[in-house]
C-alpha cells in the first residue's frame, strides 16, 4: 500500500484521507492541535460547548454528495434540522426582518418591503438556480489546472446566464431597490472574500443556497459534522496524529520523500498539505522547491479575517433567533474598512449565533450559548486592547438592539481574532476564510493543487480551488485525492528512501 500523509485535519484534509483510503492508500493525518477540525473545532468551558469557527450549514447537497460517496447518509451520524426563521436581521431598535424558510414566505416579505418585487425574486432564484447548478455540481469539481477546463461546449453556451462578467452589486440592483433587500442579498459574498463590487455574479448562486436550499444545523453543533468525518475516516483505516506539528517536506530531487514532525521523520509516497497553503509554501519547503515565492503571495487579495467573540449567558435571552444580522450601521463603509482601505472598522456589522435557541445540549438549562463575529480585514494590527474596545461596542449595541440586559448577565468569555488563527492555524495574515473569489482569483487563477518542481505534492484547503467555505472545503479534499488518485494510476514512484 503506498503512503500518503495528510497535512492538518479541517475539512478538506479529512475529505482528501477517506477518499484516499477508499482508493487502498495507507493514510496517516497529522494535525499540530489536540483536536480534529482546524477552523471548525470545538471547545467546553463551564458547561457551554462552542463551535469555533463555521455556523451555517448551507448546501445540504454536497454534504450528502461526499457521504454518498462512501455508502453513507449525514443521518447516519448526525440529526440535522432546518431552521425555521433562518436568520433575523435588525436594522434598529424594533425594527428587524425575519427570512422564513422557503420560497413563498421569503416572496411575502420582499412583497411587503418592495411591491411588486416577489416577481423579481422568482427570475433572480430562478437564474441562481442555474448558476448554482452549473457552479456547484460542474465548475467547483474542476482541479484548475488548465484554462481549458472551462472550454467545455454547454458551459461556453450558457456562459452568459452566468453572469460571471457582471458584479454582485449591479446584478442586484437591476432587480431591487429597497436597501433591506439589498443588503439581504448581498451579505453572503462578504465571506466569499471580496466586496459585492468586486466578485461576480455568478455568486448570486449563494443566495438560492440561502433562501430554495435552506439553512441547517447538525443537533450538537457543526463540529458534529467532524465527528462523523473522522468516524468515517477511521472506519476507513485512516490515522490521526494530534499534537503533530509538521516542521519540514523533506524533498529528494523531485519528490517529497517524508515530513519532520516533532523533530522525528516519518517517510510517505504522497504528501497533500490541507493546511495554509502560504504557510506550507513559505515555512516547509525549501526555497528552491516553491511554486509560489513572497511577492506572489503579498498580491493576493484575501478573504476577511474575523474577530470572535464566545460568550456564556446566565439567562435565557429574547429577541434573538438562532441567526442573527446586525446591519444597523453603513453596511457600505464597513465593506470598504474590510477591503478597499484596510481599518478596524468604524461600526463593524456583526453575527451573532445563539445555537443554545435550537439546541438544549450546548449550554445549562436557562443559559444561551451565544457566539459574536465581525469580519474584518486581514493582516490587522490586533491586541487585547482593541478586543475589549470593540467586545464594549458589540454588547453595547446589543443591549440596544434586542431590548434587554446582558453584560452582567456574562458568566464567561473568550477572544478570537487575527494573533489566534496564526497560532492555531498558520493563517496567512491572520486570515479567517481564505482566497477572495475574485474573478482573477477564480479556478485556473487561484494557487495550484499541484507542485509543478514536487511531483508528489498536492494542496487543499481555502487557498486553493474551489475556494472558501465548508462545502468548497469538502470539494476541495475530493479534487486533490482525485488528481493524486490520477498521477498515481499513470506514474512510478520510487519507495521511500530510508531514514
């Protein structure tokens, strides 16, 4: 059996090992924290369990796409429930809108704010029904190799229904006025990585994601998800390796022969790095062997980083729905302190979950489990100085916009931002979500899957194809098992050299 060796344990490392492992490798994941799920682990404390990092579970499809391949069903591990409202978004005091869960009431709402906008909706769902179709289910399974990938003869056909030529803030507004719903349809690219001004249209497929698919969670949180990954993996023969930081790629000519882990070298045919892709390019691998040097990597446009908050309540909070959007401020400015003129933000937006309102098991009976992000920009200046400042300013408003007490009612806290997804995660310049989805950043433009000077190394992950978010994420572990899967069926390689 050949050896293959999984860099990092998040989504696409765990994806890439169980299609491995399906195809006979012999696979080992090594992963530099205690726990498995790189952005999406889980912590306890004091009764309350939190997911770290993802908390909307979108496209229930290639969830059920990946089990499948494997004889499995997302049932077979976790018990999944559609929220219903999806989200609530305030706009004031008093004043907020509720997205219920389908189609026909989302048209009552959008009719209600802007009549004669139901029409409107339906032809843009529709025409994001198709762009999903297409983007997911044929252009996100492309490993970006070539540009002749998109040269496909029915693509090139509908290329023009795809909208990928026009931006997200104009195709919206040739169908809408009304702020609110604007707004509504525009927030979901901002943790695409980029401004509505900047990323094309062809991403009002997240919308029909968003409002025909349904938003859904796993009973027990998102780190369920992992749990059955890893399940899954291991029942598989995969091996994970926690506190397995690697420190070297050992490279012999044009071949990685092993990795330095923990100061021990352990040797593989395959490596595929799930890990930050900066981080293996620039720190593991010798200067000589990378694709990508420095400057490359300082003009990418990256996605937003995010400043976390996790908070215990010691009562049960009104006014809060599972999902919840604060867009009482200039929802223009904060997107242009993100990524046009890189700041902390003025009055940030945020995002609060309180998964405890669905879900009895993350928090004591009578407490709430509630989790507060801003997305910010990458690469920012941060310290406990400016947490505390803007922890003041959310609760602040909070307290504002719910219409009730909290801050005395906070038994416990924790801070996440830019100096902690460096620590835990190598994250290029503290990054939260990855690559932009810009259109010079989108499939054969963005970072390679393929090493062209290390024939045996391979990358996944949200710096590469597909791009960020947890379904590109699973998509993106399937794409470079496959490509290995194909290199390996039309090459020889050598054993591994002995230590």
């Amino acid at each position: 059996m050949k050896k293959v060796a999984i860099i990092g344990s998040g989504f696409s490392g765990i994806s890439s090992a169980c299609f491995l492992a399906k195809h006979g490798f012999d696979v080992t994941v090594f992963e530099k924290n205690d726990s498995p799920g790189g952005r999406a682990r889980k912590f306890k404390a004091q009764g309350y369990t939190f997911d770290m990092g993802p908390s909307w579970y979108w496209m229930p499809d290639v969830f059920e796409s990946f089990f499948k391949h494997f004889g499995k069903l997302p049932s077979d591990y976790y018990q999944l429930e559609r929220v219903d409202p999806s989200y609530r978004i305030f706009y004031a005091p008093n004043n907020f809108l509720d997205m219920p869960a389908g189609i026909d009431g989302v048209s009552e709402v959008f009719e209600q704010l802007e009549p004669g906008s139901s029409k409107n909706l339906l032809k843009f769902i529709e025409e994001a029904k198709y762009k999903y179709e297409i983007g997911v289910h044929h252009l996100v399974y492309n490993p970006g190799l070539s540009m002749m990938e998109l040269m496909d003869i029915g693509l090139l056909k509908g290329v023009f229904k795809l909208h990928v030529f026009q931006s997200m803030s104009s195709y919206i507004r040739k169908f809408f006025k009304h702020p609110h719903l604007i707004h509504l349809l525009e927030f979901p690219v901002l943790f695409l990585g980029a401004s509505p001004q900047k990323t094309p249209a062809l991403y009002s497929l997240m919308n029909y994601a968003d409002i025909a698919l349904g938003t859904w969670y796993p009973q027990g949180g998102m780190s369920k998800i992992i749990e059955a990954m890893v399940t899954l993996a291991s029942s598989l023969g995969v091996k994970f390796k926690f506190n397995s930081a690697v420190q070297q790629i050992i490279v012999s000519g044009k071949q990685a022969t092993g990795l330095r882990v923990n100061e021990e070298v352990e040797n593989f045919h395959y490596v595929v790095a799930s890990a930050d892709y900066h981080h293996v390019e620039q720190h593991l691998i010798a200067a000589s062997h990378r694709r990508y040097d420095e400057a490359y990597w300082q003009k990418r446009l990256m996605a937003p980083s995010s400043l976390v908050f996790y908070l215990g309540v010691n009562k049960s909070l009104k006014n809060l729905l599972h999902h919840n959007l604060f867009f009482d401020q200039d929802f223009s400015l904060h997107t242009k302190e993100i990524f046009e003129e890189p700041s902390w933000p003025t009055n940030p937006l945020f995002y609060v979950c309180c998964p405890s309102k669905s879900d009895p098991t993350v928090a004591p009976p009578g407490h709430e489990n509630v989790f507060i992000l801003i997305p910010v920009a990458p690469g920012l200046q941060d310290n406990e100085e400016i947490r505390k400042k803007y922890y003041d300013l959310t609760i602040t408003r909070l307290e504002k916009l719910t219409g009730q007490p909290i801050r005395q009612s906070i038994t416990f806290t924790k801070s996440y931002a830019h100096l902690d997804f460096i620590t835990d995660y190598n994250a290029f310049k503290g990054n939260a979500y990855g690559l932009a989805n810009t259109m010079m950043q989108t499939a054969h433009l963005k970072p390679s899957i393929v090493n062209k000077k290390i024939s045996n190394l391979f990358y996944a992950g949200q710096l590469t194809v597909p791009g960020p978010g947890v379904p590109p994420a699973l998509i993106s572990g399937e794409i470079a098992a496959r490509e290995l899967i194909r290199q390996h069926n039309s090459i020889s390689l050598t054993e591994p050299a002995a230590v």
